[in-house]
C-alpha cells in the first residue's frame, strides 16, 4: 500500500514483482470477504484477515526481511531507502502532527 506521496516507479515494479512472487510460488489469492469478514463471497469461512504494519518503521522492518522486494530494489536502493526512511521516522517523532503537514506540503 502506499500514498501519493510514493516513488511510482518504485511503487509499480514492487506490486510486479509481488504478483510475479506469488505466481511463481503458486500463492492464491484470499478469498473476497463479504461483510463481517467471516464469511467469503462463496459462503465459506475465511481465514483470519493478515494485519498490515502500521507505522513506518515496522514496513521498513517487514521491507528488510522481505527477500523478493529486497532483490527487486537491489542491495544498494534498498539499503538507501530504508536508511532514509528510518531518518525520516527520527524526524518526525519530534515533530507535532501539524508540524509534519506543514514539512509535507513545502
């Protein structure tokens, strides 16, 4: 997932390479959940749903681990960006929300 923020280039070849990780490992996609997400489009249960990181530094903790995206980016991009990054969460751990925005829209 990402924002408009994010690098498309970056952001397209990652969702390609997942989709060619998944299609070459046999992966299968989740059930569509309807609803109360217990129940698939199919009226089968579904498994539990899969918890996204949610902040920065744990996506670029999963991102570190994650051998096909750190294959695709390349060992020298993918150390930039995830150095960078952890400098920006450094950052703005100091800052007030409407400190960041305002950074944001300069």
């Amino acid at each position: 997932l990402s924002d408009s923020t994010a690098n498309i280039y970056l952001n397209i070849a990652s969702i390609l390479a997942a989709g060619l990780d998944g299609i070459n490992h046999g992966c299968k996609l989740r059930p569509i959940l309807c609803g109360d997400t217990t129940t698939s489009e199919e009226g089968e249960e579904a498994p539990p749903p899969i918890s996204l990181p949610c902040t920065l530094e744990e996506s670029l903790a999963y991102l570190a681990t994650d051998e096909c995206m750190m294959n695709v980016l390349g060992e020298k991009l993918s150390m930039a960006y995830i150095t960078v990054k952890k400098a920006e969460v450094e950052v703005s751990a100091k800052m007030s929300l409407e400190e960041e925005v305002m950074q944001a829209l300069e």
